[in-house]
C-alpha cells in the first residue's frame, strides 16, 4: 500500500500516537509543555495554545516558543481564566469556552485576548486528578472529532505530568527509602559527633608589653620642658630621660635665699642689743625660728630644682606615647610619664571578652598569633586574670589576662599585637556551638 492510498484517518490516528509517545517519553515538565501547545498542531489546526499547570498556578508555556512572561497583561488575564474554568468546569472532557460564563472582571479584556473559537482541554492525571488545562484558540469551530482527539491527548499529556510528579516505578520508591535511611544514618552520625568533647577556646586582642617594666612617673608638679629620648629607643644608666620647666623651681631658690638673707642680718642685730634690751633678746628667739624655717623651704626648693632633671634608673628601652604629646604638659606628682623596660623580659596581655571569662582559669594554653605573622604562632601560658573588667578607649569591656612565654621561646619586640587563642576545658561540641547564641538568647529575653 503506497503513502497516496493510506486514509487521512489511519495518519491522524499514527500522529496522535506518536505525540502521546512523545509526551510520555518526555524527562522534564517543559519538554510536556512545549509538546503540548506546539505539537498539538500536527493533529488539530488552531492560530493560538496555552497551558496552565496547577503546580505552577500561571500560564507556563505559550505556542510560537515564545517564553511566558507571567506578569505580562495577556498571561495574567489567561491565567485568571484558566483558575476559573478549573474550578467551576467538571467536566473531564474538553470543553468550549463560553463567553456567557467568563466573570465579570475578565469581561473587558475578553473581546481582546479570547478568540471566536475557544477550547478547554483538561489534563487529567492519575485518579482523574486535574494537572492543568490546555486552552486552544481558533476563528473555525471546532469539530466533534478534533474535540475528541484534544480529549486523547489532554489525559495523555496529564499522565505524564503526574508521572513526572510522582516516583516513576518501585525502583524510585525503594532509592527513596534510601535516601531517607542515609538521611537517618547522618542525622545519628551528627549527634554522635556533637556528643565528642572538645577543648573550648577565647580569642582575644593580644599584644607584648614589657614583663616587669619600671614606672618613670612626675618627682614633682612641675611643666615637661623637653624630652631627652625618642620612643622605643635604648638608654643606660643615668641616662637624662626629661627636663622640668625650671623658672618657677630657680624663683622659689632665689626667694628664699633672699629671706634666709635677711633674717641673719635682723638675728645678727638682736644679738647685738640683746646685751642690754631685754625685747631684743625676747625677739631672738622669734627670729631665729623664722630662719630655721626659711632655710627648710630653701632646702626644699634645692631639692625640687634637683629634681627637675629625670634621669633613667637602670638600663633599657624607654616607651612612651611621643615627644609632642608631653613637651610643654603639666604633670602631677605621681603621674606615669613613661615606661623603662627590658626587652629580653616580656609577657603577653590578653583582652578577653566577659562572655568568655569563665571559661579561662590560669595556667591555660595561649597561642598567640602575631598580625605580622600568622602562620607561626607563639606558645605562652595564661598566668592570671584581672578581677574586674575594664573599660578600654573604645567603651568595650573586656578582663585583662596575663600570660608568660615559654622558656627558651624567642623575644619579640615590645608593641607587636596580634589575636591570643586561649585552649580551656573540653566540652560536648553542641555546648560549645549553642553557648553563645543561648548566652546572647538569654540577655534578649531576660531570662
């Protein structure tokens, strides 16, 4: 039999199987949809396809391969329709669109996306349950027998969808029950390992300050007129650190010189009538009273005048701010000026933060990590935690802990900073991961 003499019946018939075998061989929902509003045409003539998916609750695909954009005027109106007709057509068949039926608030735009000749095709899956709908738009009426083919191909392209939807064979049942008993396995595998103690760690801002350095504070209250030294710089000995303003100091000595003077020469005139004026030698005693005390507050004066020179008590580098900062500022007596330090004696000093003061206790392991270098850190030992925090530049509170380096360990220049990690005792990894967020949880709720 030739090609000329096959009925156009039995070539409907063979096309409408091979889009079935097609849509049931589809791997992915799109392939459906493309099949469905482009395809379709193979079998049945019509100007314009649409199919909506109750899944995706919008119009999905449009026929012309053009890409469904789901906020443009025309897939909205149809959209809005395609809900409707799911809803309120339940019929299993395809169905004509009656224009009556349309609700009132899709009527204005009807005469301009709905055509003369409008079908609903619904995509009926496994049980009957509706997977979508295909609307078909055409100028000619639609015949019994392309309305009865649509049908064909809707259920088909509905079981597909819902194949697509579901596991595909007792083969994917069984892979999901894999699946759930390798999710059960991780899910034990996580608890075990949040079960494993491990050793609790506190970074905190670090830096090396001088081990047991000496205080150069202010002899007297008196103005800094020069600073003799750079900071971080070596002194010995004896070395002149700073000067005071001396003009006061050398007017105080001129003063009292200038007293003690004076009255010699009112004792040497007593004396003198003391032989014969009793008032005179009554005055005596007075006068002689004054000069003790005029030639202590000369001696008191030579005293701060030689004070006025701060020399270096042993030797070592000197740290302080910078010279600016303190030529030319009043000082009072007591007050730190500067530091002496030895540079081969050092320790380190933690900033730790409150939250983690309980976890920190002396003799702890510290490794610190210089900013400089990070990948070589320096092993030190936590000797002791202040007792009450303190309040930094930069208004945060934190315990100040002092740790001592290794014996043997290499000496690192005073100033360098960088991040102390403190090893405490071990805990259940879980405490360790929810201590601080049920700490921050706590202060949040007030608890």
């Amino acid at each position: 039999m030739t090609a000329h003499t096959i009925p156009r019946e039995l070539i409907g018939l063979s096309r409408v199987a091979q889009i079935e075998l097609e849509a049931r061989q589809a791997e992915t929902v799109e392939r459906i949809e493309f099949i469905a509003v482009n395809d379709t045409h193979r079998i049945v003539e019509f100007d314009h396809a649409l199919i909506w998916r109750r899944n995706a609750s919008t119009i999905s695909a449009i026929s012309g391969g053009l890409i469904a954009d789901k906020n443009a005027p025309q897939i909205v109106w149809f959209t809005k329709l395609s809900r409707f007709l799911c809803r309120n057509i339940a019929s299993l068949t395809p169905h004509q669109i009656d224009p009556k039926i349309i609700p009132d608030e899709l009527q204005s735009e009807q005469a301009r996306w709905l055509a003369s000749e409008a079908l609903w095709v619904p995509l009926i899956g496994v049980r009957g349950h509706h997977e979508g709908g295909l609307i078909i738009l055409r100028s000619t009426k639609f015949t019994q027998s392309e309305t009865r083919i649509l049908g064909r191909i809707g259920n088909a392209f509905g079981h597909a969808l819902s194949a697509l939807a579901a596991p595909k064979n007792a083969q994917d049942k069984n892979t999901v029950s894999v699946r759930r008993r390798k999710w059960a396995m991780a899910i034990v595998a996580v608890l075990l390992l949040l079960a494993i103690p491990v050793p609790m760690t506190v970074l905190g801002d670090a830096r090396i300050v001088p081990a047991k350095p000496v205080l150069i504070t202010a002899p007297l209250n008196a103005v800094i007129k020069t600073i003799h030294v750079a900071p971080n710089t070596d002194v010995k000995k004896g070395a002149p650190l700073f000067t005071f303003d001396k003009t006061e100091l050398q007017s105080l000595v001129r003063i009292s010189g200038k007293r003690v003077t004076v009255l010699k020469a009112d004792r040497a005139r007593a004396e003198q009538k003391g032989f014969n004026d009793p008032q005179s030698r009554a005055e005596l005693s007075l006068i002689s009273a004054r000069l003790a005390q005029t030639y202590a507050e000369l001696d008191r004066a030579n005293e701060k005048l030689s004070r006025a020179k701060v020399i270096a008590p042993k030797p070592g580098v000197v740290l302080f701010d910078n010279i600016e900062g303190w030529e030319g500022r009043p000082v009072q007596i007591g007050e730190k000026v500067m530091v002496l330090a030895n540079p081969e004696k050092s320790r380190l000093q933690i900033e730790i933060p409150i939250d983690d003061a309980l976890v920190v206790e002396p003799g702890a392991e510290v490794r610190f990590f210089l900013a400089v270098r990070p990948r070589q850190p320096v092993t030190a030992h936590l000797s002791n935690v202040s007792y009450s925090p303190k309040i930094l530049n930069n208004q945060k509170a934190v315990f100040i802990g002092d740790a001592e380096f290794e014996e043997g360990a290499e000496a690192l220049r005073l100033g360098l900073t960088g991040t102390a990690k403190i090893v405490g005792p071990s805990e259940p990894l879980y405490y360790i991961l929810l201590r601080k967020p049920m700490s921050a949880l706590r202060r949040l709720l007030g608890i």
